[in-house]
C-alpha cells in the first residue's frame, strides 16, 4: 500500500461530505443509520431530506462535517422528476390515497410545454399538506395522518431550467431547479391541474445539491466498498474543498494559534477587510497555511465586525 493510500481506519476518521446516490424505496434516515455502520460513528447527518419513494443525490454530513449543515442545506436543488396524468393524491405523489381521477384524453405536447414553461420562476403557494414543516410544533403531515384541521400555509417556491425529456400517453417527465424549501410535488401538481386531467408525482431523482451534482455520488454499496479498501472514492469530499463557493484566506503562525482559541488576529482582520465584499460574501472560510485543512469560517455582524461563525477541529 502506497504511503498517500488511506487505511481502513482513516476512512472512518473521514471529516466532510459523503455524497451519496441514495435507491429509491428507502428513507433519507435509513441512509443515515448505513452510513452511521459503515464509517463507525454517530457524527452522520444530511442536507436536506429525500421521501422513501425519491433516489439521487445525497449530500451527507461526516464528523466535523456535521457542522457544515447550514452552508449546504440554503443551496438549489435539481431534479428528474416523472408525473402521471389523470389522478391527484393526497401526498401529491403516486404513494398515496386517490382522492380524484379523470381520463386523460390526448396529451397535446405543444399545450404541456406552455403550461409547464409558465410555472417558471417565483410564485408563492400552499405547502403539501404531508409535509414535515411545523405548525405550532408539530409536522403538517401528523394533523394530516390524525385527520385534524390546520391552516395550511403558503411559501414563496422558485422553478427554473425547465427542460423537457419526454411524454407517453398519460406521463411526462422534466428536469428542473428550486430554490431551497420548494416542493417538486406541488410544481406537479400545478401543472397537472393546468392541463386538466391532474396529476401526480410517480419518479423522483435529485440530480443537484448546490454546489454538487449527481455524477459525483457513489451507491451505499461503492462507498462501504471504499472503505473496506482503505480508499477515498470520488464521493469523499474533505473539509477543504466542501464549499469551494465561499472565499478562503490561508493562516499560519500566531494567526492559526489565535484562531484555535477564538481570537481574530489583527493581520487575519485586515486581509477580511480586504477581501470581504458584503454585498456578494455571507462568509470567508479560513485554511491552514500548511496542512490545507479548513480551521474556521467568520462572517461579518452589523454592531460587532467579523466574528467566528464556525470553528473546526480534528
């Protein structure tokens, strides 16, 4: 074994993400557990859930890498998503309890491009009524499942690069982007009601996880595979390099030393100042002059200057 080859022991020791390209027909918390047995440590989290019946892209969180949560779950999305006609459900997707078919007739491609293009950009509408956000401390979905009343509230979603792949008789399927927190669902759903025989969801892949794609992920199977081996895959992704849209400045010395301690060094101030642009930055991300490993990342507070917002250790 070359000496630039991890061991087996090293790999579970991994800080970073863990991208993972999840099967359908398990939960987002079942990918967790796996990932929790084969790399022997309960420091696994994930950025942004994926329902049981969805598969793709799975940016997970590992050790220090838990601390990251925040900077990868506010990223866009993408997905590949399939839509049958003729039915709406409960859950807006095909796992769940017909309330309403009705016979979809011809599907007219050049009317579905219309009406999909038209559910581009922001608009704001209802959240899925089996949905995890909270009302008074308790998720949409369990009113739901108890058959309680609840306001269903309404959130600004945002659709874009809407590409269409194809359609048969009573389906169609798309590729397209949200912003953090919308519903690909709902997206289904509006369109099935604009062209009139409603519809919902039947195949969902996620394809982006700003800033990662899903040409990058590994299978459960590859990733444990890695890690019997001793190998970091192509879906390790270090600490270093995990959020390569965020600015970095590299320290040593006095200035690391003060850095571990929670201090800002006057040097380290003034290349933020300088480097910091509060329009385009929410952080900078500090490295290690020698190592390259990722110390910390600071932002800038109105009232209190540029202040630690994260700080790593290993």
């Amino acid at each position: 074994m070359s000496r630039n080859t991890p061991t087996e022991s090293e790999c579970k020791l991994f800080n970073g993400l863990l991208l993972v390209d999840k099967p359908s027909g398990i939960s987002s918390h079942d990918v967790v557990a796996r990932l929790r047995r084969i790399l022997g440590t309960r420091s696994v989290g994930h950025s942004g859930t994926l329902d049981p019946m969805a598969s793709g892209l799975m940016a997970c969180l590992i050790n220090e890498g838990t601390k990251l949560s925040q900077y990868i779950l506010e990223g866009d999305k993408g997905y590949r998503v399939r839509m049958q006609f003729g039915v709406r459900t409960d859950t807006l997707d095909t796992t769940g309890e017909v309330l309403e078919t009705k016979p979809v007739g011809k599907l007219e491609k050049e009317m579905l491009l219309h009406e999909a293009f038209k559910l581009s950009g922001e608009m704001e509408v209802e959240v899925p009524i089996y949905s995890a956000i909270k009302i008074q401390g308790k998720k949409l979905y369990e009113y739901a499942r108890e058959e309680k009343e609840v306001v269903i509230p309404k959130k600004v979603m945002n659709f874009w690069d809407i590409e269409f792949l194809g359609m048969g008789e009573d389906w169609a399927e798309f590729n397209l982007r949200c912003s953090k927190g919308s519903y690909i669902r709902t997206w289904v759903d509006l369109l099935g009601q604009a062209m009139g025989p409603g519809a919902a969801m039947s195949a969902l892949r996620r394809t982006y996880s700003a800033p990662y794609v899903l040409e990058q992920a590994q299978t459960l199977e590859l990733i444990e595979d890695c890690v019997k081996k001793g190998t970091f895959g192509p879906a390790f992704v270090s600490m270093e390099v995990s959020l390569p849209q965020i600015k970095r400045i590299r320290v040593k010395g006095q200035d690391q030393v003060l850095l571990g301690n929670g201090q800002i060094s006057h040097d380290l101030r003034a290349q933020l100042i300088s480097l910091f642009k509060p329009d385009e930055d929410q952080y900078i991300q500090i490295l290690a002059q020698d190592s390259g490993k990722l110390l910390a990342l600071i932002g800038l507070e109105s009232g209190r200057g540029f202040v630690l917002k994260r700080v790593f250790k290993y």
